[in-house]
C-alpha cells in the first residue's frame, strides 16, 4: 500500500512516498517554486548500510581503556538497551559524584533535526541541565566571529541573523551591491528548521530591476550565471586590505560623508589617520586586484546607491574581525548605514531565506530547562577544553576557566565534520574518560566513541519543522516504523532521567503526541497576540502545514532606518550609541590579533607567504549534502571522483602539476593528509584550489592520528587556530596545501559501512 505523509528537513519541504512501510521516495512540497533537489538523497540516506541497528558499546571502554586511549579503531560490542541504559546511569551519576557537574560537556550541535520537538541538542540540554548541569558552549560554527564581534560594533547580531534589510528594499532602492565572497545560490536551499522558499528569486528580481551584482572572490561560480555579475577575481584571505584601500581612494578624493561620520560613528579620527598609506597600489600588490579596478569599486560607490555585503565565509579565517570591521567602515565613509535598501549586512548567499521579506512571527521550539552550571567555553575551542584541564581562555573581555571534562556526551551534530585539524583533536578525544553519542548513523563521531545509542531520524517520528526565515510550519508525520533498534532521543533520555530519579520533570508527564499539541498551542496563543488566527492543531496536522501571512506589497524593511533618520532618538545598542568604527571596549582588551579599529593583518597561511609549490586550499559547503548529512546519499555519490571528494583546480595549475581531470591526488600539509580527485575548472583563481566539506572523515588507520583521510575530508588539513582572542571563532576556511599524484592501488571506502563488530559475553 502506498502512502504519503508531509514532512520537512533543513534542505527543503517534501512530502515522503512509502509503500509497505518502507521508505521509497519523495516528492517536493507543492507550495516550494524551487524545490532543492537534496531531498531525492533521503530514502537513500534513511536506507544506507550505515545505519546503526541497535546499541553498542566500545570493547575498549568495557575493558576499562578509556582515559588516555585514542579512539576509532576498537570493535563494537552490541548490548541489550537495558544493559546501555543501566551502563550510562550508572556513568553519568558516577562521574557528577567524583568530579562535579561541569566535568560533563554537552557538545551537541543543532543541525540534525528541522523539527522543533525532537532537536537531539535541545532534548540532550534539557537533559543534562535537570539532572545537576554541564559544560556548554557558546555561539555557532558558522558565523561565531561575527557574534562576538558585531554588538561592539553595531550592537546586534540581527545585521547577519535576524530580520536584515530585505530584497525587495534592495531592488527598489541600490543600483550596486558588492559582494564579497560571492552569493551562492546553493546556499539558499538549506534552512535550519526547513523552508519552502530560497532565497534565488528574490535575488534575480533584485537584479532584474537594475542592481548590478559585483562577485568579489576567488571563484567565479560564487555568483549564478543568472546574475550575470562582475567577477572581480582576489586572493583569500585579502578582502580587508582591498576595502581599507577603497576607503583611502574615497578620503584622497573628499568624498567621505563628513557629517554621517560625525553624526552616526564614533573613531573615525582614530581610523583615519591609519589609513595614509592604505592606497590602492598598495593594496594590488596584497589582493592581486588591480588598483585602477580598486579605484573604479570605490568611486561607483559613491556614484550610486550601494548594498555591501560579505558571505559568512570571510570571518571564518586568520583574522576574521577585520573584513567585517572594514566593510562596516566602508559602509559609514559612504554614509550609507540606514538608507533605504542600502548599507552593510553579512551573509547574503550564505544560508536559505536571508534577505526575504517576512513579518515577525513567534517561534515555535521545546522549553528549556534551567543549567546550573557556569562553565563555557566557544563552540570552536572543544580540543583546548579537552587538551588543557585546569587552564583558562580569554575570550570576549572575560577569562574562562576551562574544566576537567571526564564525559563528552553529543547528540544530533558530528565533530569530525565541523572541527578542524581533526588529528590535533583525535589526539584531545583521547582524554575524557566516556564519550556518548547519540547517532543513526555509523558517522566519524560514532566511531569514536564509547557508547553509541541508534537514534530515529526524522522520518521515524512526528515532529513540527519551522524557521523564522520562511513562512510556513510544517507537519512532519512519521512516515516508516523506526529501523532496527533505533529509539527517539527523547525516550532514551526519558529512561535516563527515570533512571536519576526526575522522569517527570524531564517529560512533564507527555509523550510525543501531548508535547507537539503543547509546543504547537503556545505557538498558537502568541499568534493570537500578534493578530494572527491560526488554526488549531487538529486542522494543522491534517492538512500538513500553516501558511503565514505574507509581507504586503511596498512594505520592504531596511536595517538601522530608524537609526539613519534619527541616530538621537534611535541610538545603537553600543556604548556611545553610534557605528563603532574604532571601539574603545575592544582596544582595551589589548589584543595584538584583534586591535580596536579595522587592520589588515597578514594571514599566518596565504598566497603571500606560499612556498612556490603550495596552493590555498578554501573548503567550502557543497551542493550534494547538507554539511555532512547525506553523504551516503546518490547525489554526492555522483559527484565523487573513484570515491573521493572532488579537488577543483585551475586547468593551468593542474597541468603545470601534471594532473589530468579524474585522476586521484594526495593532498596535505603538515596538519595531515586526504586523498581526492582532480576536477578542473577555469573560473577559479589561479593558486587556489577548494575542497568541499562533509566527506565521512575515514583515516586509512582508524585511531592513528596523522593517518590518511582516503575519502577526502578537508578538515584533517584546516588549522585550529582562533580568528583572534577576541571572539575565538574558527579559522577553518583556508589552507596552505601541496598536492602530489597518489601511486599505486587506492584503498578502500569505508565510510559508510559499520565498523568492527564483536560479540563478548555479558
């Protein structure tokens, strides 16, 4: 019998396709004009040989090997749920008696799951934070630079998450927008929480109606052909010098909005006097941009209504503060911040539904539970947490003791996708004494660890999927009977709370059923606050989704309007209230790699330091998977080279190397090693090459750090270094890399195929 259930992921709505039960297909929501083309990767990925069929304990850890043992190439006992539940109660009660509270680190990340109810980081945190609490961590992998970096500057962090200014402003306001680091269009399908609307038709509407893109990176193909976009080729990591010097071409000219800068900023007189020698040849002989081009971006600026924007991207290498703080100073030299459709705003083309107009609506997500526990530390900065117990980190103005983890429990996220210098933190995962992780899949994270509980995927439950970004709440009905032994992350943690004494203030006496009609009905009770009458839930789940109203025609939204206007009676959420282009909080941190004005700083790794044989390596999200999710799925399966993650190069580097298109290289550093197969492609710059994320990290040794990645995961080559003191962000985007022809037999992949296997007696 066939049947069709709605449902939702992070890279697009859909409606699933079963018959008999099992999971055979999948069609686009019928509201989505351009659906992703992800989600035929789904019954695959749903189906994959790595599923984990029921629990498993290291054979190691039961051994009594545990601290100070390297993981990933013990066997995997399979036990009983009784016996895993029975184990890590009596592990976790045992580790908060011995070492306290903090000595356990809740390390999940929040990209498993488009449903608000069962998201694995929210039901593991409610967890941790009612059973004594836990170490945490702070901000995102993806834009944590920019979090710790923006309230200095703007005050808010909504100029690259929240409500910016919308396309529609943009089109019918700025004749230019420069973009630094591109806008992907493949970006635009993927959306925490599940979406029926990138971002790509607004974006061509704004382009349609006069806005001439300019596609500032080293890769051509970071803007569509649709576009039809300047390309302005620069190295990486560069952008902050090309900006300073537009700004200096701006000054040389008395071009600078004197009275905005008097008016709405604050250090300018600081700033400017940095800037003498900042001039455009300077800059060309830095960003290998032309100074006549660098010359001719600044005076269209300032002959033109202008958008900036930078991709997330950029503040995710050496020294990542500062193209933001330039673009920022930029944007106040030209006087533009709060002026319709025009200004400065980060991300564009970075993730789906950025820029679409929408109305401010409440959020639909599971309660949490209070943390008693302190300890913090930056998303990126696991490995130090790991490798210096008893240390501390500065981060922010403020100094982080870093606690003696004994357990690391991770749910709904993947280290060895996100982390970089992956070795560095094999080495670091050796020093807790239990890991847990909740997977349904035999991913790198589950493979190293101690005890590995088979979670559900989304289609093995009911859920609802919402994004602030797009305008529909999905239904997402349970479409397959759970595969195997897989459980709900919330029931496992339900037995664990029961286990600890406080079941019911775990699940507050609802299943499944009870928690959705509560999520959805709290949801539904500030809707009728805002004006808006939704249906009840019963209509909801029926039908499968909830339409918002849509933004009115002519009711475009511009960021910092009330600012512009007025930046008196609309100050900024800074200290003085205005645009901080030197910050005084910030200088008095005294820290040499984040000084308080925008600074070209050189990169520690870069074309201008590169050896004549190394190339920069930019790893990048790819268009086959959602950061390492669907990976075991047919689309990226098509794109490999024999197996490998493509390498692409330009045509002329390859041939000056002697590599032909198909053919599999080794690339490495002194970091590391992966292989991968050659793709050339003339529309990226020469002396660059890029490597996307999200290959299965599969070391040809399992458990040797230093071992080689056979599959190509870029991150046993990125540098684990903080962008700055500052805001510890990840400087993972970029590498220095050689590449060397890989002779003799490949090995194989075994990625997505269990692990070792063991039977012990009980």
């Amino acid at each position: 019998m066939t049947e069709i259930r709605p449902h939702a992921s992070h890279w697009g709505l859909f409606d699933a396709i079963t018959e008999n039960g099992r999971l055979v297909g999948v069609r686009p929501f019928a509201q989505d004009p351009v659906p992703a083309a992800l989600i035929e990767s789904v019954p695959a990925t749903v189906n994959s040989a790595a599923r984990i069929d029921r629990p498993y304990i290291r054979k190691g850890w039961l051994e009594g090997k545990r601290r100070g043992h390297l993981r990933g190439g013990d066997p995997f006992v399979p036990v009983s749920w009784d016996r895993a539940i029975r184990l890590l109660a009596e592990e976790t009660a045992r580790t908060r008696a011995e070492h306290g509270d903090a000595a356990i680190y809740g390390g999940s990340y929040g990209w498993s799951s488009a449903g608000r109810f069962h998201h694995a980081k929210s039901q593991l945190q409610r967890y941790l934070s009612l059973g004594g609490g836990y170490t945490f961590s702070v901000n995102a992998y993806s834009y944590a630079t920019a979090q710790a970096l923006m309230p200095h500057l703007l005050g808010t962090n909504e100029v690259f998450l929240g409500r910016m200014t919308d396309w529609a402003a943009i089109a019918e306001n700025a004749k230019l927008m420069l973009c630094f680091g591109g806008l992907a269009a493949k970006n635009g399908y993927v959306t925490s929480g599940g979406a029926a609307n990138t971002y790509g038709p607004n974006m061509r509407a704004a382009v349609a109606a006069g806005v001439k893109m300019v596609n500032i990176s080293p890769y051509r193909a970071d803007t569509e052909d649709a576009l039809a976009a300047e390309f302005v080729p620069i190295r990486p990591s560069t952008d902050t010098a090309l900006i300073l010097a537009m700004i200096h071409h701006i000054v040389s000219l008395g071009r600078e909005d004197r009275a905005f800068l008097t008016t709405h900023c604050v250090g300018w007189d600081r700033l400017a006097p940095t800037l003498t020698d900042k001039t455009p040849e300077w800059a060309e002989g830095i960003t290998g941009v032309p100074a006549v081009t660098i010359r001719g971006l600044a005076e269209r600026c300032l002959a033109q209504p202008t958008m900036l924007t930078a991709a997330w991207s950029l503040q995710r290498a050496d020294y990542g503060e500062q193209p933001y703080w330039a673009l920022i100073a930029l944007a106040g030299v030209l006087g533009s911040i709060g002026k319709p459709g025009q200004g400065v705003a980060f991300g564009y083309g970075s993730s789906g539904g950025i820029g679409n107009p929408r109305r401010e609506m409440p959020s639909l997500s599971l309660s949490a539970a209070r943390n008693p526990v302190s300890s913090f530390i930056p998303v990126g900065r696991i490995t130090e947490l790991l490798e210096r117990p008893g240390g501390t980190l500065d981060y922010n103005g403020r100094v982080l003791n870093l606690p003696d983890i004994r357990m690391v429990w991770w749910a709904g996220g993947n280290p060895f996708h996100h982390h970089q210098d992956l070795n560095r933190l094999l080495r670091a995962w050796a020093h807790p004494e239990t890991i847990v992780v909740h997977e349904p899949w035999w991913t790198a994270v589950a493979r190293h660890a101690d005890i590995v509980l088979p979670a559900t995927t989304t289609l093995e439950r009911n859920d609802i999927g919402h994004s602030s970004r797009d305008r529909f709440i999905r239904a997402m009905h349970q479409a397959i009977r759970p595969l195997g032994q897989a459980r709900n992350d919330h029931d496992i943690l339900a037995d664990l709370a029961d286990a600890a004494g406080f079941r019911d203030r775990f699940t507050e006496q609802r299943d499944e059923g009870a928690w959705l009609r509560h999520i959805y009905g709290r949801w539904h009770q500030a809707c009728a606050r805002m004006g808006f009458d939704a249906p009840d839930f019963d209509t909801f789940w029926e039908e499968g989704h909830v339409e918002l109203p849509p933004v009115e025609r002519g009711q475009s939204f511009t960021q910092f309007a009330d600012f512009w206007r007025d930046p008196e009676e609309n100050p900024l959420d800074t200290p003085s209230g205005k645009v901080e282009l030197f910050s005084e909080t910030i200088a008095g941190f005294g820290h040499a790699d984040c000084p308080g004005m925008p600074t070209w700083m050189e990169p520690r790794e870069w074309l201008g330091n590169a050896a004549a044989d190394e190339l920069h390596l930019l790893s990048y999200q790819p268009p086959t998977r959602l950061h390492s999710q669907l990976d075991p799925g047919p689309i990226a399966a098509r794109d490999k080279i024999q197996g490998r993650e493509p390498l692409v190069i330009h045509p002329e580097d390859a041939a000056a190397r002697g590599f032909e298109a198909g053919q599999v290289v080794r690339v490495f550093n002194t970091r590391g090693a992966c292989l991968a197969g050659i793709r050339l492609d003339d529309r990226l710059a020469r002396g660059v090459v890029l490597l996307a994320t999200g290959a299965w990290y599969d070391p040809l040794e399992p458990g040797v750090p230093g071992s080689l990645c056979v599959h190509g995961n870029p991150n046993v080559l990125t540098p684990d270094i903080a962008t700055s003191t500052l805001t510890q962000g990840m400087s993972a985007q970029s590498c220095l890399v050689r590449i060397e022809a890989w002779e003799g037999p490949l090995p194989p992949i075994r990625a997505h195929v269990p692990p070792t296997i063991e039977e012990m007696p009980a």
